[in-house]
C-alpha cells in the first residue's frame, strides 16, 4: 500500500555504524494530512531511521534516498530542515535547560523566515499546554518529564512544520502523562500537522494513526492500516500481550 502524493518518501534507506548493519533496505511513505506510526521493538532501528530522516548521524554510513516535499534532502545538513518544514522532537525531548520556556518556545521559531506571528503562535501552543503557560517565566530544566514532553513538542510545533517526527513521546513518563501527551498528539494532527511518531505503546499508537509500519530487526515487515495492525494476530501476539 503506498500513501497518496507521500509528502516524506524514505526509498531504499539502509544505515550501517562499522560492520553493523542498524537499517536494511527500507521503504516507507507519509501523505500530507496522514499520522503514520512507526512501531517495533527495542532495537527494531526505529530512532536510526528517524536520525537518519534528518540527517544526525555522522558517524554511521547510510544507503537509499530521502525526499521530503518532492526534493530530495539526503545531503542537507540537519539544520536546514525546520526551514522546509521538517521538525523532529527527538528520544529525551533534548530542551535548553538553562533558558525558560518562553526562550525555548522563540528558538523554536528561529528558522522561520519572518517574524509575524511567533507571539500568536506561543498564545496558541500555550492553550493546547496550559501548563506551559503557568509556567512560562520557569526554567525549563525545572520541570517534570511530563512538562519537558510537553515543551519539546511546543518547541518543535513553533517552527510551523509540514512534518513532525515524534521519538517515543510516552517514554519515561507515568500513565496519567502517558494519556494526556497522546491527547495532544492526536489534537495536533487534527490540526493538520503530518506526523510520524515512533512508539513502543503500540496499542495506544495504532489507536491514533492512520497507517502502521512494523519494523524488526532493521525491516519493515509489516504495513496496513492502523485498524487493521490492531486486529492482525502477529502484532497482538508480539506486541499487545495476548
């Protein structure tokens, strides 16, 4: 099955560090609009893939093309990408703890070409985290997981992206967290943000996405729509404890 008019394409894409082969030939695509979920388990390749995507592992050997919105973005370095539209909120939310919210919300916007709007744009992020706003003179170092999460997330959503990659958002947070972080997941995508989130809640991520692709041991393996990945006896089995 392959997504309509894909805004990301990821043809062929294989990543080595040394003799180890992380990612093995893959292929995969997002549609403009679609929230895609990339699922597996520890060690699946799921982070090196969403590395590779943007262009931060300089020490690994990568393979295949990547094309965001049409043109290809293998060779750009990482820093060029927010400016196109691509946003990733990586595997510890990686937030300037020594600034306060508000700074970390403006360097968000930082490649955004021109400055209109950034004021409406925190108002904005601020009511789909309130937390963030009663918090917004606070360093961001101070916060819990849950907030960092959270600010990672608002941080990324300022530079206006076509496309968000999300890296295990649930990861270390406790469940109450858990449910109200994929709340705001699905909200954005119901804002029209194209997203690709890696998770290891499977059942919570295939309950939000469109689609689902299954990796293992560096392959995609598996791939339909999200519904049907719920029902399908080899994910349950692998991974939703039956």
């Amino acid at each position: 099955m392959s997504a309509p008019e894909a805004l990301l394409s990821v043809c062929g894409l294989s990543v080595a560090f040394g003799g180890i082969e992380a990612v093995r030939d893959l292929s995969f695509d997002v549609a403009e609009g679609e929230l895609v979920t990339l699922i597996g388990a520890n060690g699946a390749g799921k982070t090196t893939t969403l590395k590779a995507i943007t262009g931060t592992l300089p020490a690994a050997r990568r393979g295949g093309s990547i094309r965001f919105g049409g043109q290809p973005v293998d060779a750009l370095p990482a820093h060029r990408l927010p400016g196109l539209g691509l946003a990733m909120v990586p595997e510890g939310r990686g937030i300037f703890a020594r600034m306060t919210i508000r700074e970390n919300l403006l360097m968000g916007a930082y490649a955004r070409a021109e400055s209109s709007g950034v004021d409406d744009d925190i108002a904005r992020w601020f009511d789909v985290f309130p937390r963030l706003k009663e918090r917004e003179s606070q360093l961001a170092g101070t916060l819990s997981g849950g907030e960092q999460q959270m600010l990672a997330m608002a941080r990324a959503l300022m530079s206006r992206p076509r496309l968000l990659l999300l890296d295990e958002p649930s990861m270390g947070l406790a469940p109450i967290m858990v449910e109200r972080i994929f709340e705001v997941v699905r909200s954005v995508s119901q804002q029209g943000v194209t997203i690709l989130l890696v998770e290891q809640n499977v059942r919570q991520a295939l309950s939000l996405a469109d689609r689902g692709y299954v990796m293992d041991s560096g392959r995609i393996v598996l791939h339909d729509a999200a519904a049907s990945l719920l029902q399908d006896p080899r994910v349950v089995e692998a991974y939703l404890g039956a």
